[in-house]
C-alpha cells in the first residue's frame, strides 16, 4: 500500500498515526463503512473537516487490506529507500518520488493508492492521480471540506464517506466588516480580547502581513502572547501553542500554511482577511495574482472554532458582499495547466503522449506542445523520449534549468549552483529589515543568497547526519545570527536539506565548510549561465 503525503511533515504525521488505535469521530460515525469498503477491493473517498480523524483512518484501510502486521516507513528527499524498503507493506511518500516511481514503474496496478489531504492540490499530486490511472490503481483518497464531486467520478470510487464535526449548538457568531486587518485590530479589539481572555488567530495572505501584525500588537500589547508563523518559520516556534503550554489571551497571527494542519489549543476566535495570492493560467503559464478566498478556505479557516467551541467568534474582513450562511463546499482549483513543461519531461520520461494521460484538468495543448519544442531544441527530448542528457537532468532533484546548469558546472561553481537551485528567492529568504552587509555580491541576488548560506553554514554549522544522511546542520547560535541578518532560519534549514539532495544525486561528498562567491565567481557563474541559456 502506497500513502501519498503532500508534504515532508505530512508523512511524519502519516507514520505517528499508523502507530496510534484512538477513537475519533470519524470512527464512531463511519468505522464499520471504512472497512467494508477498505476490503471491498473498490475505491472510495473520505471528507471530513481537520481534527475529525481522517488521517488517524489510514491505519485502519491499511489493517483490513493488509491483513498482517503494519510495516511502515517513509520514503522522501529527507529519508531515502534502503534495502528494506521492499519489506514495508505501507510505504508513505511525498508527491514527487510517488511521480519517480510511476516513472520507473515501481507502482503497479496491484498497489493500493491513499491519497492524504488530496485537497492541497499541486503540480506533482495531479500527475500522480493521472499517472494512477494510467497504472489501473486503486484509489482511497481523504480531503478535507470540499465538493468531492469531481474526485469520486475522475477516481471512479464507489462511495464518499462525509463526516462534518459541527454542533450546532456551538455555532460561532460569524461577522463580515469592511475593513482591513490593521483597523480591525485595534485597541478597542485587543481590550476585549485580554478581558474575556480569549485565543485568536488571524488569516492573513503574505509573510510580511503575517510579521507585521505580530510585531506592532507585541509592541503594543507586551503581556499578551503573540506570535506569527508561515512557510517561511519552523513549526518549533508555535508549538507552545499547539501543545498548550500558552494559556489565553493570546493572539497567533497565520498564512494559510496554518489553517489546513494545525490544532491549536485554546482557539475561540478566528480573523480572516479575504484575499489571498494564486496562480492564474494564462496562455499555459502560471500568473500570480491577487484573489478574493475561495469558499473552500472560509469554511476550513473558519472550522477552527465554527461549531467546535462555545463561544466561537469568526470575522470575515471583505470589501464584498458576502453572506457565510450561503457558502458551501467547491471542487478544489487545479495547477497542473500551468506547468505544461512538468507534464512534457513526466511523458517524455514515460515515452508516452499528454493525451494518453487522463488529466484532472484540460491541458493547454498550445503550451504543452511548445514545451515538448523547447525540451527538444535543448537536447533533453529525442522523438518523443528522454535523451542521455534529458535523464541526467531530470534526475536532478532541482527545477530543469538549474538540472542543466548542475550538469555543466565546473567543481568550482558546483557549490554554488547546488546551493543556488534550492533557494526559491533572496527575498522569500530573508526579512524586510535585513543586513547583508560583507556577502552581497553585486549583479547577482543568486550569488547573494548563496553567500547568507554559506555564512551561516561557515559560522553556524558543522557536517552531521539526519536518518544516516549527511547534511548541513547548525549549532543553537544560528538564532541570533539569523535575528541579526534578518535570515529565516527554515529557509536556511531547507536550503541545506536540498543541497544534501543535490549532492547524493551527484555522487560527490557535502563539504563541510562552502567558499564564498565574490568577484570572479560572478565571471564565472555569468559564463555558465550565458553558455547554458536554460532559462526564460
């Protein structure tokens, strides 16, 4: 049986529950239903809002199908396949090796299919449903509040189990004010808040909203807990809040990257400001934009506490007429017709056309043959298939024009492109207020970034292993470096964690200490580029 987890933490918290036998109220309502349908050798879906259970379910499917003793483990770019991989029975992946292995034909018809939070729609996840099909699987799929129409036809499952946890008796009072989130969290609110002592979380959509509301109400506000967290922050710095070590009042300002997979303890009221950034497809490209919250995320953001909690409050910030009671669940958004070039080298990696593959969602066919050219004109696809070339980049676990660059790189400039490939933007990296003084390299913010991780890899780190890999890890200091420098410490952890990943697929060994790029490096990274031309 495979488990397919949207992300490296969602397979932790795979693993954690396929070793816990609670009872949730998905078991009380449904348990007897997952079984039957689990040994019924059809597929099926669950939808069911976030602390009913569902993932907890997954060891239960796995029991009746298995009929045996569990043997789980986790394969990701954290945790590689070992010569016991073939003993697991459960094996819990991320999207991308899940796409690896369709690739390599390493899932079959004859394996069972759990798709975990199959609402987190992505590129990777649509392919591997496409490529499930393609491979006759057997789909089980969980999601949280969203119109299942579309999976239970495009997965043919036989059933939908729907477990929705709302006591109407604990209906929160839901207000929507036309106001933004700075007016509305004003003296007046944090007042009330500290008097009724009550635990608010505020949904904003960018990481500088998200810092910016945490810092002025800290400031303001010194005895009241605050804190903020989005994509860019280790779970370590909520986790008093999730464990419940922070009594209320307190207030935990949020991206979304919050909503979909954290219980916080004490949570009576919920904030949300009604916008949000997301890829539109135009032309066959990705466009970020700015949009108004789909139903999908009101409802799961206001779920924290809407029919959970006594004296629930949700406000909806919103310059749109907008009525709560009328929102009802939507089927997901899809990505996959914006990354046309993704679906190419899958296909091209299959020996296989676009249209043999069923896909979630209409494929631009104008992009997607303009992408197979450009694959073609690089020397990566050769009628219809991979080349030598197009294997050897492919196999990289980076975006395809860093693969190239990887590729062609000289041992001196290795390091820096290995480490450059894995940072998403020198400015995601780092905060606003930030000092690079002594690592900036001027004409190129990648040399820049690679410089703040070599910084705090030189200053801060040492050579270690995570699950008998090597990688980059740092001593406790790297906190107030990274304060110092306006650096996010995840960032650098990620960075670190995809270098590793860049260094085994090379076959070279990670050095412990990195050369910083300075003046000729810029020459020569400009020549490598300019010679390679792999991007846009």
């Amino acid at each position: 049986m495979i488990v397919i987890a949207p992300t490296r933490a969602a397979c932790e918290t795979i693993e954690l529950a396929l070793g816990l036998e609670l009872e949730t109220l998905l078991e009380r309502e449904h348990g007897a239903d997952i079984r039957r349908l689990a040994d019924s050798g059809r597929g099926f879906g669950i939808v069911a809002g976030t602390g009913t259970g569902k993932t907890l379910a997954i060891r239960s499917i796995a029991q009746t199908i298995l009929q045996g003793p569990l043997k789980v483990g986790v394969v990701n770019r954290e945790r590689e396949a070992t010569p016991a991989t073939p003993t697991w029975n459960v094996v819990i992946v991320t999207t991308g090796i899940a796409r690896r292995w369709f690739q390599d034909g390493l899932i079959t018809t004859r394996d069972s299919l759990v798709v975990d939070e199959i609402h987190q729609t992505s590129a990777e996840m649509e392919l591997c449903l496409a490529l499930g099909k393609r491979a006759r699987c057997r789909f089980i799929w969980l999601s949280a509040t969203v119109d299942p129409s579309f999976y239970a036809r495009y997965l043919s499952s036989a059933e939908v189990l729907q477990t929705r946890a709302f006591d109407p008796a604990r209906a929160a009072d839901v207000r929507v004010l036309p106001l933004r989130p700075q007016e509305f969290l004003n003296d007046r609110f944090i007042q009330r808040l500290v008097r009724e002592r009550r635990g608010v979380a505020v949904f904003v959509p960018t990481r500088a909203e998200v810092e910016e509301i945490a810092q002025d109400i800290g400031d303001r506000w010194p005895r009241l807990a605050t804190a903020f967290y989005h994509g860019g922050e280790p779970i370590r710095v909520i986790r008093p809040f999730l464990d419940g070590q922070v009594k209320r009042p307190f207030l935990l300002a949020m991206t979304a990257a919050g909503q979909s997979a954290l219980n916080i303890r004490g949570l009576d009221t919920v904030v949300i400001y009604d916008a949000r950034y997301a890829n539109v497809v135009e032309r066959g490209r990705n466009v970020l934009t700015r949009l108004y919250l789909g139903a999908n995320e009101i409802l799961q953001m206001a779920g924290r506490v809407h029919g959970r909690v006594e004296g629930g409050e949700v406000y909806i910030l919103s310059d749109r007429d907008l009525s709560f009671d009328r929102l009802v669940p939507t089927p997901p958004e899809f990505q996959l017709a914006g990354d046309a070039e993704r679906v190419a080298i899958t296909c091209a990696a299959l020996g296989v056309d676009a249209q043999d593959l069923e896909l979630p969602v209409p494929l631009d066919r104008r992009a997607y043959r303009a992408a197979v050219q450009l694959l073609t004109d690089r020397g990566l696809i050769e009628v219809g298939r991979l080349t030598s070339y197009g294997r050897e980049v492919e196999a990289m676990p980076v975006e395809r024009p860093w693969g190239e660059l990887l590729v062609h790189a000289d041992a001196e400039l290795v390091p820096m492109v290995a480490v450059a490939a894995n940072i998403e933007s020198l400015h995601r990296m780092t905060r606003e207020e930030r000092d690079l003084r002594g690592l900036i390299v001027s004409g190129s913010d990648h040399l820049t970034a690679y410089n703040v991780y070599t910084d705090a890899v030189n200053k801060h780190g040492y050579l270690g292993e995570v699950y008998g890999l090597p990688r980059h890890l740092f001593h406790d200091t790297i906190d107030r470096w990274a304060e110092g420098r306006g650096v996010l410490v995840k960032a650098i952890e990620d960075v670190a964690l995809g270098t590793a990943s860049v260094y085994r697929q090379l076959e070279v060994p990670l050095p412990e200490k990195l050369p910083f790029a300075r003046e000729q490096t810029l020459n020569a990274f400009a020549e490598l580029v300019a010679k390679i031309m792999p991007f846009d």
